[in-house]
C-alpha cells in the first residue's frame, strides 16, 4: 500500500466514522453543542487528560464553522495555541497519545505548521516509549517522502522528546 492509498483509506475511514457521527447527533437539542463546547473547554483547563487530547480535534466546536473561523483568527490562534499546550503538557508525561497526536499535528499542518522532520520524531518517540503493531510500517511511509538528513534529524531528535517527558 502506498503512501498515498494509506493516507487516503484513513481519510475514507474518518468521513464515514463522521457520517454515522453526524446521524446520531441529529436528534440533539438545540443548545447542546454549546454546552458540548463549554464543557470540552473547561474539562480541558481542568486538566483532564481525555479532554486535553481530544481537544485539537473539535475547532469547529469551540471556535465555530470554518465561515466563523476565517472570521476570527484571533480565536483560532487561540485554540491552536492550547490545543498545542495540551499535547505539550501530556507529552511531557510521557502519555504516547500525545506523541501521536502531535506527530498528526506537524505531519497534517493543523495547530502547528506543518514539520515532516518533528511529525516523524514524535512518531518514533511515541513507537519507543509504547511500541505499537504498525508504528515502524508507519514511519517507513513518513520517510518516504523525507531526505536522509530529515530523517537523521528526526531519529535524533526523538530521544531528546523522550528525554524532557517525566514518567
């Protein structure tokens, strides 16, 4: 499977995980993605390791639709910044969701600009502190589209990520 085909099957795999989402949320009340968002937020700054993870996934929740995002920059800096503080924090935990998360978020561009070198060495780091099945197939793809000395880079910069976590 190419690079191109995984990325495309976890695309597929999210929009149809996003459609039976969508389904079960139409019978919501009025109101209760407000209070979904209010309550993300807070349980986030509470310190709530699920929420501080989940959070960098729900822009549109807490900031608003993308017409309400390109109306507020200033919000979505915002949001971009704690979603970052969130993962930081956990990764400084060594919690390996938050290295694969941060990983998601250089390798896609979302909160952060986009850094293929930082998005595999959160990878790797994560693989080294909870090995995973997949995870050394899922780097073999990162490197593919990498130079040798990105690569160098990003193998070594993984323990230094490791290394200023606390366990």
């Amino acid at each position: 499977m190419t690079r191109e085909q995984f990325l495309a099957d976890q695309q597929r795999r999210s929009l149809l995980s996003t459609d039976r989402i969508l389904e079960q949320c139409e019978a919501l009340p009025t109101g209760a993605i407000g209070d979904a968002a209010k309550w993300l937020v807070e349980a986030a700054e509470g310190g709530d390791a699920y929420a501080q993870l989940a959070f960098f996934n729900y822009v549109d929740l807490v900031v608003g639709p993308p017409e309400e995002q390109l109306k507020s920059p200033e919000m979505v800096e915002k949001f971009n910044g704690n979603s970052m503080r969130y993962l930081q924090g956990l990764a400084d935990k060594r919690v390996p969701e938050a290295f694969d998360s941060l990983s998601s978020a250089y390798e896609l561009g979302v909160i952060t600009p986009k850094d293929p070198v930082r998005a595999y060495a959160y990878k790797k780091a994560a693989g080294d502190i909870a090995p995973t099945p997949g995870n050394e197939r899922v780097l073999q793809i990162m490197a593919k589209g990498m130079t040798n000395e990105e690569i160098a880079k990003a193998k070594e910069l993984a323990p230094l990520l490791i290394q200023r976590s606390v366990k």
